[in-house]
C-alpha cells in the first residue's frame, strides 16, 4: 500500500515534470528561431553563472549530454570568447570551463530577449491570469527554496537584477 506521501510525492513529480515540457512548449512557441545550439549555449551559461568553475564531466553530468557533444558546445562558446577553458590546478587531465564577461553578456542578453518573447506571449492572458500565474510561480520559489540543495540562486539571482535594469 503507498503512503498518502508517497503518493504527493508522485503527484508532485509527475506536475513538475509536466510544468518543465509546458515551459519547454512556450519557449520553443515563443522563440522559435533559437536553435538546439542556442538553448544548449544558453543552459551551459546559466550553470557557470549558478556554479563558476565546471569541469567538462562535471558539466555533462549536469546537462545531460555526451563528452563529445559537450566539446563542440565549448569549442563553440570559447571561439565566441564565452568561456575559457583552464587546466585543474589538482589534476592535469581535468579541464575546467569558467565563464568570462562576453559570455555573462551574451547570456543576459538571451533571457532579456526570451523575457520579451515570453512578455509577447502572456499579453494574450487576462490579468486574472497573470495573477495566478505569479502567485503559483512565487509559491513554487518559496518551496523549492526550502531544500538545501537549490540553496545556490546564481542564476536565478542574475536574471532577477535584469528585471531590475529594465531600462538598460
């Protein structure tokens, strides 16, 4: 028999991960010139920014993707001048991927402008539903908060004081 907390715990994965296709739905509506490359630029930037100093497994491990596939992303990024790569003080063989300013700017420059496909694709919902939408996106925050593990906001933090420079 499954406890009723089991059965939350469920219920609660199976919404999140519903919400994480609807918001990957929106983004690709939303912007849908952004290619495959981009969104992996995009995602790479945004753990350096939440994390700093990567190493290639490291990032892989947390992206999901394969060595290979994660070399030609950084080849890509460093001949952009995004990111540089730097030999791990410890060990040799580790190559560790730090973010630079161009690459700080190129990511701020990509969430303003989803953020401004995503403020075209809200304009079609009442403010009714606007409410609901930030109230249940602010009470998500708040839970999530609550675990020690998402104690690093880096990016979350990043793209907030974006909102904050509207005006930029």
């Amino acid at each position: 028999m499954i406890s009723q907390e089991e059965s939350l715990q469920d219920v609660a994965a199976t919404d999140i991960m519903s919400l994480i296709i609807d918001v990957h739905t929106i983004m690709m509506l939303t912007a849908p010139n952004i290619t495959g490359m981009q969104e992996a630029k995009l995602r790479l930037l945004g753990i350096l920014e939440m994390t700093g100093l990567q190493s290639m497994t490291e990032l892989c491990n947390q992206m999901f993707i394969s060595k290979p596939y994660m070399t030609r992303l950084v080849d890509s990024l460093v001949s952009e001048g995004s990111v540089e790569r730097q030999p791990d003080v410890k060990d040799r063989r580790v190559i560790n991927i730090s973010m630079t300013d161009e690459g700080r700017e190129y990511l701020r420059n990509m969430l303003k402008g989803l953020r401004n496909h995503m403020i075209s694709f809200l304009s079609g919902f009442s403010s009714s539903d606007l409410e609901t939408i930030c109230n249940a996106s602010a009470e998500i925050h708040a839970t999530f908060s609550k675990n020690p593990s998402i104690s690093n906001q880096g990016t979350w933090s990043f793209y907030t004081s974006l909102n904050q420079n509207k005006s930029e």
